[in-house]
C-alpha cells in the first residue's frame, strides 16, 4: 500500500485533534458531574433547612395557642362563675362544677399538647434526622389543628357566656339605676 506522505501528515493531524476535542469533553464532563453533585448537595441542605424551619414555625405555633387556649379557658372560668353569680344561683352547684369540667378538659389537652410542644422544640432541631423533623411536622400540625378547634369552641362559649353575663349586667342596671338598657 504506497500512501502519499501528505496524507499521512493529515491523518495525523486530526488523529490528534481527535485525542484534543476526547480529552476536553472529558474534562467538560467532569466539571459538569461536580457541577451537579453541587446543586445535588445544596438541594438537600435546602430541604433540609426548610424541614428545620418548618418544624420550627409550627412547634411555636402550637406552643403560642395551647397558651391561648389556656388564657380563654381561664377566662371561661371566670365567665361561668360570674354568670352564675348574676342569675343567683349558688356557686357550688353541679351544673356549674360540669362547665367547669368541661372547660378543664380543654384545658388539659392544650396542658400536654403544650408539653409535647416544649420538649420537641427544647431537643436540638439540628440533631433531628430529615425523617424525626418531618414527623415532628405531622405530630405539631395534627395538634395543630386539634388546638385550632378546641380554641374555637371556647371562643364560641366564651362570647356566648359574656353576651349573657351582659344581659345580666344591663338589667341589674335597670332596676339598680331606673336606666333603660341601650
């Protein structure tokens, strides 16, 4: 086989360009691989600080209503008490003791969801793996809304214990003072 020296050179020639364009796409393939597991490694420090921040939000979510659910239950307390004053009724008697009942079990729901509350936000949240702080998610938002509802039924009562408590109030007025009630 007689092959003319000049075709030789080229083959050459782009035998090596060949070799050049192999060794930069693998060098682009490299940047490229360390370049995605990069954006793979910052994607899950992502997730994880928004797991750790949503754990976060709805523990003292559930921390701040299970204090309110206590403040309204003590003032549903009050509230019974005062009604019961108003219509003459004896403070001791069994009806008001099953309001009150009623009103401690509120009471005492918000008291250990609130414990469970403290203790998960007092556990170091940085310690908690991906699985513990999403469960830690589905447990405070199951209380979430168990305290949301609890905390609209004694608003419920609580408004309708003072609307009548005021009726009692304007009419005590009425007959004390000779004022005509609004």
């Amino acid at each position: 086989m007689n092959l003319r020296p000049d075709y030789v050179a080229w083959a050459g020639i782009g035998a090596i360009a060949s070799a050049l364009t192999s060794v930069i796409a693998a060098v682009a393939a490299w940047r490229s691989a360390g370049t995605a597991r990069a954006a793979i490694e910052q994607a899950a420090l992502e997730r994880r600080a928004a797991l750790m921040r949503e754990a976060s939000l709805v523990t003292n979510r559930v921390l701040s209503l299970a204090a309110h659910i206590a403040e309204l239950a003590d003032k549903a307390d009050s509230a019974y008490t005062s009604l019961f004053t108003f219509a003459g009724h004896n403070i001791a008697s069994s009806r008001l003791q099953m309001y009150k009942a009623h009103i401690e079990e509120k009471r005492a729901d918000a008291r250990s969801v609130l414990e469970e509350a403290r203790e998960s936000a007092e556990y170091d949240i940085d310690r908690r793996t991906d699985n513990e702080l999403a469960e830690v998610i589905r447990t405070m938002d199951g209380n979430l809304a168990r305290l949301e509802k609890s905390e609209a039924s004694l608003l419920l009562e609580l408004n309708q214990v003072e609307s009548q408590n005021q009726a009692f109030r304007e009419t005590q007025l009425q007959k004390g003072f000779g004022v005509q009630p609004r």
